[in-house]
C-alpha cells in the first residue's frame, strides 16, 4: 500500500513538488541528513510526479545514458532512466565493483573524504551524453566528483537532476556550470537553504 498523501485541493498534485510533504524529518541525530527523501518514493504517484518534474528540463536534450550516485541516487537514477527507456549506469562506492574501474575521491555533506568509482570499459566513452541523478545535494562535493570522474572518462555530462539543489556554495557552483533539475517551488527554496519545512509539523506528535 502506498504511503498516505493528503488529498489534493484544486488540482494541487499536480504543481511542481506536491509531494515534498511527504519528507520525513530527520529522527537520528547529526550523523544523520537533515531530512529523509526516501519517504515520497513509496508513493507511487509521488515518485512518478517526482521524476516527471526532474525530467521537464531536458525534455529535448538528447540522453544516451543515465547515471546514479550511490546509494540513494540509484533510485531515481533508475527511475528515469526507465521513463526515459535508456540504460542505467551506477556510480559506486569505492570497493563494491568487481571489473575494472577509475575513482575520485571528494568530501560529502558530513565533511568525510571517501571514494568513489565507475567501469571504465566501453559504456563510458568520448561523446557519450549523460544524465547525472542523485537524491540531494547539499555541499555539491559527491556530484562535483562524479561530473569529473565521468568527463575525465570522456563523457559528456548533459545535465544534472536532484529532488533539491542547496545554495551552497557548491550546489551554486553546480547551477553556474551546468544544465540543473530539482523539484523545489521557489517558495520553498529558503526552507530548503535553512534545512527545515514547515511540513515537518505534521510528524509531531
């Protein structure tokens, strides 16, 4: 069963971001995200909508792969590369591929240095046109490591897709240098850039 959404009021599901509220906040403590996106994906009409906002921008782009940030990225990764009817690549974490490989190492949102790295076989070559999708960016140093790995292998990154886009300065330098998607309202963008919705109060209990 799908995750109850409220019922929508003059034709509210269908605007942009409609299913923002179905975010729950963070629970866990600092270690943790601020928010967790993953709710909205387990309603079916939310994600649908989610990737059909996510995709509107580059509906007369040409796409030859999609390519997701793991973990999370690979949700909507997959999620549009279906929609979009082309293959999937999965950015990994350092260690999990079993073929040959290239990496990048960068700094996530907690500050952390880690690794990351992609096939370097014949799916990514010269010319090749790529859809980067993740969940979130934040500090933007995940998807700044995975535009570079992609482009060092010769690809040619079209564009990149985010639920949200902070205004960070890296997340800024993201939308300076390349073709963005997300699904925040402009209202609801200074929520974001504090890291807190008012839609949070309907978790209190």
């Amino acid at each position: 069963m799908d995750v109850w959404a409220p019922p929508p009021a003059d034709g509210a599901s269908k605007a942009k971001g409609w299913y923002l509220a179905l975010m729950a906040p963070n629970s866990k403590g600092p270690a943790f995200a601020w928010l967790d996106p993953s709710r909205l994906y387990c309603n079916s009409q939310a994600l649908a909508d989610c990737v059909k906002d996510l995709l509107a921008p580059f509906r007369d782009d040409a796409i030859d792969l999609v390519a997701g940030i793991d973990a999370m990225g690979f949700i909507l990764g997959a999620s549009v590369a279906s929609t979009l009817g082309k293959g999937f690549l999965a950015v990994r974490k350092a260690g999990h591929l079993c073929v040959s490989s290239q990496r990048q190492t960068y700094s996530d949102y907690t500050g952390r240095e880690k690794t990351m790295e992609v096939r370097d076989d014949d799916v990514i070559r010269a010319g090749v046109r790529v859809l980067l999708v993740d969940q979130w960016i934040e500090t933007g140093g995940t998807m700044k490591a995975a535009i570079q790995l992609l482009e060092r292998l010769g690809a040619t990154v079209v564009g990149v897709a985010a639920v949200a886009v902070e205004n960070s300065e890296g997340g800024k330098w993201i939308r300076d240098h390349y073709k963005c998607s997300h699904c925040i309202p402009e209202e609801l963008q200074s929520q974001i850039d504090g890291q807190h919705l008012d839609s949070f109060k309907s978790f209190e209990k």
